[in-house]
C-alpha cells in the first residue's frame, strides 16, 4: 500500500485545533495524493 498524502490533507485539523470551526456538522480530511512521481517524491525529501 502506498500512501503519500499531501500537505493540505492538515488543514481541516490545524482549524479544528485552531478553534477556527464553528457550527454545526462533520469536519472531513481527505487524504489524496498517490497520484505523485515517487521518484521525485524522494528528491524532495532528501534536500530537506
């Protein structure tokens, strides 16, 4: 299995967490993101 999930996947917990949710209802994550180049997936991450 290959999950690579992108980092706007974070932002519907970062306002959860920030208090910035008001209102009724679900708040939902979408983790997308498998569509990505591995091999440049990896480069990216060397550099940090």
């Amino acid at each position: 299995m290959r999950i690579i999930a992108e980092g706007a996947g974070a932002l519907p917990l970062a306002a959860v967490l920030a208090g910035k949710v008001t209102g009724p209802g679900p708040v939902v994550c979408i983790v997308s993101g498998g569509n990505v180049d591995l091999k440049k997936f990896c480069e990216l991450i060397d550099q940090t």
